[in-house]
C-alpha cells in the first residue's frame, strides 16, 4: 500500500478499513486549479485533520466540488518532503475515546504552494491564485506568535522594517508575503477576500487585522503603494478579518500509530525531520471532537462549511464561545490536571482522569466553580461540552497529551483560566467562600515551583517565561516548613499572574493554608487533594 494517486488502486486499503475518496481527485484538483475558492496557510497537523477534512466532507456530500489549496510559509520542506511526496494524499488516524480508530484517506488538498518570493515560479503560482475572481477564503493556522511584528522587547523587529521599507515586491517576513498577496489582489480590482485565522488565540481575527494593516499603512506611507491599498484592507466590505474559535488537539504524529499502518502495509510511513526541526509524517492523529465557530464576515461568500459542522455566528458570539472554553470549559481543567500531574508523577493526561481525586478536582472546578458564571453563547452548550471534555476528550487513552506539556507558561495562562472565574464572582456578588479548588490550584503551581514531586524527589519545570522569578520565591522552602502569607506575597499580590491581587480579593489566606498543607512532608499533595475534593 503506497500513498499516492496511482497506489490508492490498490484493493487492500478497503480490506484494511480505509476510507477512500468517493470522488474523482483529478477533477477535483483540475476544477480548484483553475477556480481556487479556499487556500489555507500553514500546513501543519491541524489544517490535515480539521480543515483539508471539512473539504473533503464538502466534497463527498455535494456541497462543492473544489479542494482546498495548502500554502505553507515557514517550512518549504513540509510541501517538498510530505505534500508533492504523496501527491498532497494524507492519511487521517481518529482516535476515538471508546478504543477504536477510524482511518481515512485526504484526497482534498488539490494544491501545495510555498510562500517563497525568492520563488519566481511558485510566487506566481500564488500571484495568480489571489488574483482569482472565485477565490473567497484564506484560512490561516500559523500560531499566535505568526502574527507577530516585534520582538520581546516589543520593537518592529528589523526583517518587518526592511519589509515596510522595501516594499511588496519582495517580502521577506511571513505577514509580509501575505499582504503582498493581498496588495496583488487589490491592483487587480480590488477585489474581495475574507481572511480567516483559526488560530488557537484570543481575537485571532484581529491579530492578523493588525499584522496586516501594519504592512499596508507603512507602504502606503512609503510611497511603496497607493493609499487605496490601505483603504481596501480597511474596508470589511472588501478584505474581512473574522474572529474564530477553534477546538481540536491533534498531537505530534504517534509512534504507535505508526506502528498500527505498518502493519496494515502502509509503506512509506519514515517520518523525516525538516532542517527547521518540524517533525513531517504522511499521517495525522487526532482526536474526534471538534469545534470551530467562525465570525460570519465573508464578503466574496464562503464554501458550504456550515453544512459540515462549522458554526457562523455574529463577532459576540464567538467570542462568548472562546471565553467559555478558555475561562471554564476546558483549559481550566486542563492546567488543573497540569499542575498536580507533575508534582503526582503523571505522564499522561488520560491517565489522570483514571484517578478519583484528580477526577473529582476538575469536575468541581468546571461544574461546581465556573459552570456558576460562565455566560452561555447560544450556539454551543457550557455543560454539554464539559461533559463532552471530561467524559470522552481528556479520559482518551489515544491521545499522548502529557501534563509537562501542557504545564508549559502555566503563569501566562492562569490569569485567563482562572482569574477570569473570579472577577465574574466578584462582579456578580457571588461570594468567593464558594471557591475552594480554584484556590487550591493556585497553591498546587507554588508548590510546582518547588521542584519536587510528593515522594520528595526533584523534578524538571516546563519552560515558563516567569519560571526563574517565581521559583525564587520558594526556593528556601522545604517539606515541612510553614510559612506565612507574607513569604509569599510577591507572588501572590501579582494580578498578572492570577487575574486578580490574592490580597485585595480576600483569597491569600485560603491559599496559604493550601500551600502549606500540600508542603507538610511526603505524601502531603496526596492527602491534601483527597481532603479538598471530598
């Protein structure tokens, strides 16, 4: 079994459970070649399990019959090494939380570009592309830090000024090359465009607004285009920057799927790491829920997605969807099971919920705790979709999530996971006495930073960018120990780490007694979480 066109005759991927396409991929691609609708940028896992297979499921139930084209722009091997190397085929491993797998052929990429404007031949290619009257989405899964034009110090970075200053011809940033496509677009009618992130951030819609609007209004100033460029990014009527929420994990390809293919008779399966470090498979596993909720802002009109499970709503509906899985629903319970995963000697997040205690922790904080506040968007059930995380997505024992990865900048995330929580007790009147295991979340990181698990044994932190600052903190704690709430006041009257000072709200004292429950000696962690969540 080889995946490319000519090896999908082969009989043995029906007899070996494969879905294959129902369509015929040549006419496919000769149809989105010729009339492209939908070009995604970055083609990572995501976009192979989430977006190339709504297309696919556009295809398959009539609603289109035009594929998707990838763009990739950070790692041109990704298009050289996996795409054109399986005739742009992949192969679509579901793990589903009962145990078994699904196994799909993606026929639905008709297309790989590179974004490369040292590329004559392939920045035509694109020139061509965005200069198409039928072309009406970009999608984009590129990550936060792609819409970046600073460093971290927050000054334009010198790439993102030689781009502002040279102009479009040529850029050489990623954003840069972007609204060079878009400036062709403009000089060729003006024509119009919805720009869709479905990156996995807050407001992503705007994010890429600003990257974008950054380039126009520097060569529009510069001389290095017209003013009317500016304008027409400007313009929602022509060049839309919809917000999104996106919701599917699909790890690093897994050795253990791998393995499942291999002995299918897969052949071909060698995963290859590019120069750049990205790890590249023919392959893809993910889990099977998913969500994505997208702003209906689609001036040139949008592909049939909403017949394939896609949810368009207005910009304040989406970002009620976002909150309630960043705020309570979902990465709360994530950064809960995170924390006490490490210091409990969990490798795997699965495998915590096989644990009573840690089962017990989250399902009070997303039932008990936040389900109380969280505003229900409409479109999709608060407590149906807890149900849904903790039921069927964390408990998957398919999915390799491991607390130490998810651990990682825990104190970037814990103002938006939590403190969200408790400023909406605070403006409600609700009474803070009802937040017991959100506190003790709170005391479980400061006893994360002492680096040493509940047997006493030391452990490695994730990476954090206020690792070092916080760790000092506690550093001269030790197992046994008692200490006060003022030893730990530089961390706990920090609002830009909780969301809120601990002092002001009335909560220090409550997490204090944690933390020093949980410091008490071996063992400690254990009997604590048995007691708070009992």
């Amino acid at each position: 079994m080889k995946l490319n066109m000519s090896g999908l005759s082969d009989s043995a991927w029906k007899e070996k459970g494969y879905e294959l396409p129902g369509f015929d991929i040549d006419k496919i691609k000769e149809n989105t070649v010729k009339n492209p609708e939908w070009v995604h940028f970055g083609g990572g896992n995501l976009f192979r399990a989430f977006h190339a297979a709504l297309s696919q499921d556009m295809i398959e139930k009539g609603y289109s019959d035009k594929g998707v084209t990838v763009i990739e722009g950070f790692d041109y091997e990704i298009v050289e090494k996996s795409y054109r190397g399986n005739d742009n085929l992949s192969v679509l491993i579901t793990l589903k939380s009962d145990g078994s797998i699904g196994k799909r052929v993606i026929g639905s990429v008709s297309e790989s570009c590179i974004l490369d404007s040292a590329n004559e031949k392939e920045y035509s290619r694109l020139k061509e592309i965005f200069t198409s009257d039928s072309l009406k989405m970009a999608t984009f899964t590129i990550t936060e830090k792609g819409y970046s034009l600073v460093n971290a110090a927050g000054e334009t970075t010198p790439a993102v000024l030689s781009d502002f200053e040279a102009g479009p011809e040529a850029p050489a940033t990623y954003i840069g090359k972007v609204s060079s496509l878009l400036f062709a677009r403009y000089k060729a009618g003006a024509k119009p465009i919805a720009m869709v992130s479905t990156d996995n951030c807050s407001h992503n819609g705007d994010k890429l607004y600003a990257a974008v609007s950054a380039f126009a209004k520097a060569w529009s100033e510069n001389g290095k285009a017209d003013k009317g460029f500016l304008d027409y990014i400007n313009d929602k009527n022509k060049v839309s920057f919809p917000w999104s929420m996106i919701d599917k994990i699909t790890p690093r390809p897994d050795a253990s799927v791998e393995e499942i293919l291999k002995a299918d008779g897969l052949e071909g399966l060698e995963p290859v790491v590019t120069s750049k470090g990205t790890y590249v498979a023919p392959f893809v596993n993910a889990e099977e829920t998913q969500y994505l909720v997208i702003e209906d802002e689609f001036p040139a009109g949008r592909p049939a997605l909403d017949k394939v499970g896609v949810i368009f709503t207005d910009k304040e509906t989406v970002d009620k969807v976002e909150k309630m899985k960043v705020c309570t629903c979902l990465n709360p319970l994530h950064t809960a099971l995170a924390v006490y995963g490490c210091i409990l000697g969990f490798t795997r997040i699965s495998d915590e919920m096989k644990d009573d205690d840690l089962k017990k922790l989250v399902q009070t904080i997303g039932y008990k705790e936040g389900l109380p506040v969280v505003v229900d968007p409409g479109v999709l059930n608060p407590e149906e979709f807890i149900d849904t995380v903790l039921n069927v997505r964390v408990p998957n024992p398919f999915m390799p999530d491991t607390p130490q990865r998810i651990a990682t900048d825990t104190s970037q995330k814990l103002p938006i996971r939590f403190g969200e929580t408790i400023k909406n007790y605070i403006k409600t009147g609700r009474s803070l006495s009802d937040l017991k295991c959100i506190p003790f979340v709170f005391a479980g990181w400061m006893r994360y930073l002492m680096a040493i698990d509940d047997e006493g044994n030391a452990f490695k932190p994730s990476d954090d960018p206020r690792l070092e600052s916080a760790c000092k903190v506690v550093s001269g704690i030790k197992l046994g120990d008692k200490v006060s709430a003022e030893a730990l006041r530089p961390l706990m009257e920090d609002s830009t780490i909780w969301g809120v000072d601990l002092f002001e709200a009335g909560l220090a004292g409550r997490v204090t007694n944690y933390f020093n429950e949980l410091i008490a000696g071996k063992g400690a962690v254990r009997r604590t979480l048995h007691d708070v969540v009992s």
